[in-house]
C-alpha cells in the first residue's frame, strides 16, 4: 500500500495533499467550506480525475455543514447545497470522475428530504465514505489485474501521474506498478516529465522515489528515441475519460506516446476504474477537452520563458484512439478490443459484484 496519504476527511474538514507544493514542500490544505475546495481543484492543488471525485463527494458534505448554519429553512438548506454542487462541477470539464461523484452525492441527497439536518449529514458523509473506500479497493484490484500483463523484469513508461496522488490512495497506473514490484518483478520506471507543469517529475517521480521503486526520470521529447534504443517494454497511464469505443481522454502528449508505442510494437495500457469510463459518449470527439491559462506554458513556475505576447494553445488533455489502446486495465478485469462490447460487459460484471456485496 502506498505511503501516501492523499484526502483525508478529519474533524468536519477536508484534509488534501498540496500537490503544487510537490516535490519541494509536503504541504496540506484543510477545507472547511466547500469554497476551498472549488479552488483546490482549480488550481490542481487536487488533481487527478479519482482524486477529483472523492474529493467532490466530500465537498457536497461540507456544503451540508455550511448549509446548516447559514440557512434557516429546509428549503433553503436543499438549495444551498445543490448550488453547492453545481459549483463543484463547474471547476474541471473533463474528468468524468467529478461528474459521477457529484450525481451519486445528489441522488442521496433527493433521498434524505424528510429527514433532519443533522442526520442529513451524516448519511451524505457515509456515502462520501463509501466513494472513498470503493475508490482504494478499486485501485488495488486494477493493480492485481493489471499486474497480469507485466512481465518480469520490464521497463513501463507511464505519462503524467496516476497515482496515489491522482485517487484516493494507491492509485490506478502506478497501481498497477506498485503490485508488480511489490509481487518482486524487478521492474523497472521511466517517467515522462509532462509539460506544461511536470506532473511526471513533481509527483511521479517523487512518488516512485519515496517507495524504492526505480525510476529514470525523461523529458517528454525523448520517450520516442528511448524506445528506439530498446529501454521501453510496455507504457501504462491513467485516464480522465473514457467513451464507449474505447477512446482515452488523458494529460496532454498521452497521444503522442501512444502514436511513438505503436510505431515500436510495444503495448500501451490505460489504466482506470470504471467510474472513469463514460458511456454516455460515443466516441472521444464528443469529449470536452480543458484548455487552460496560457501562462502555464509561457512561464515555468513563475519564471517566463517565452514573449509575453507570443499566443499559445494550453489544452489539459488529449484523446487517444482506441486503435492505440492495447487494453483497458479495470478493476473487474483488462478489457480488451472491440470496446463498445467488452465496457458494457464489464458494467454487468460490476453490477453483480455490487449486487453480491449488499
């Protein structure tokens, strides 16, 4: 299990992981309105689609709390909390994982109207929990299943972080690492550095490091010349969405390791839980894709690095095509081509299980 405590619900606050503070500071900032947190997610101080949506089903507990004190009536106690929702769902557009946290929040909520406020709270904190506790069991089955497909002693690039970081704890990529060196693989990393803001070397890295996993930390632009030369044996990420054919929204050159992977014969992985998956979209044009603060590539941390009046194109993400996709790493099992068959079967399997455990 990793080592890394990521959201931690204590004393009626959120407790998150800085992660713009990473790897230089181990800082944490602890939500009491849900305000705090809207900017949290904002600002990628939590970041990570899994991260995003615990993170979301506890800041629907917070708006309880706030609600309580400062309305007076039922009505508008239910009202203060679904603006509250609607404003955390306003804060990142295409991690899927907000949207589906912040649905199950609100069909709880529509469920406690006869109930008192105090006990309204709790049962949206229980579910809130239960988010977070299926994210953990998630993450540590997509590591067993995942580990499946890894070879001894193989060298895994992975893109940006999915980690313990990116999810409630464990996490969904690095998952799948973490079991393999834990099961005594002997593997090995390389992390791509992810630019605009070093994802790969703040946190992946760091990660990594502080577990005794080895890792060979690379810039974006040499992943294709290291497998050239034979260092790369397979690639995993995590993803931020998924459509039903099997196209896989990601951070930003996810794409274009994907693209450099199949041109070397070497498998890529995405690596999720099913919550991630969306199979309301068809395929992965219909994906809103985030474009963030031009700055973000302009400057380095504060540091220009380019003309202020040079413009720039930021998005957040990119789609890779399911063609590029070996597998889909899952926590009911790798799911394999053609998507639009084997994600709905695995949605049946996962039901089952569901059904099995209540």
């Amino acid at each position: 299990m990793s080592n890394v405590k990521t959201i931690e619900w204590k004393d009626d606050t959120l407790v998150l992981i800085d992660c713009t503070k990473l790897p230089v500071e181990e800082k944490y900032i602890e939500c009491k309105e849900y305000s705090t947190l809207c900017k949290a997610i904002k600002v990628l101080s939590v970041r990570g689609a899994p991260a995003i949506g615990v993170s979301a089903a506890y800041g629907v507990v917070l708006a309880a709390i706030q609600a309580q004190k400062e309305t007076s009536t039922k009505e508008e106690y239910f009202k203060f909390i679904n603006n509250a929702i609607k404003e955390l769902s306003s804060t990142r557009p295409t991690a899927v994982n907000l949207f589906w946290a912040l649905d199950r929040m609100k069909k709880k909520l529509d469920t406690l109207n006869e109930l008192e406020k105090d006990i309204i709270k709790d049962k949206l904190l229980e579910e809130a929990n239960k988010i977070y506790k299926e994210d953990i069991e998630c993450n540590m089955a997509i590591g067993k299943h995942g580990n499946d497909v890894v070879l001894e002693n193989a060298s895994i690039l992975t893109h940006c972080n999915a980690g313990a970081l990116a999810t409630a704890g464990y996490g969904t990529a690095l998952s799948v690492i973490r079991y393999a060196h834990s099961s005594g693989k002997n593997i090995k990393v390389y992390a791509d550095e992810t630019r605009p803001l070093l994802q790969g070397s703040r946190l992946t890295a760091w990660e990594l490091v502080k577990e005794g996993i080895p890792t060979t930390l690379i810039t974006d632009n040499m992943a294709g010349y290291a497998m050239k030369l034979g260092k790369i044996d397979m690639v995993i990420f995590g993803a931020d969405r998924i459509t039903l054919n099997g196209d896989v929204a990601n951070k930003i050159g996810s794409y274009s390791v994907a693209v450099l992977a199949k041109e070397h014969g070497i498998p890529v992985y995405a690596a999720a839980p099913l919550s991630t998956i969306d199979i309301s979209l068809t395929d992965g044009d219909e994906i809103p894709i985030e474009e963030r603060n031009k700055n973000e590539v302009r400057q380095l941390f504060g540091v220009q690095t380019a003309p202020n009046d040079v413009d720039t194109f930021n998005p957040a993400f990119d789609v890779t095509p399911h063609k590029y996709i070996t597998g889909i790493i899952t926590e009911v099992g790798i799911l394999r081509p053609p998507y639009n068959l084997s994600i709905p079967k695995a949605f049946k399997i996962k039901e089952e299980i569901m059904k099995d455990k209540e």
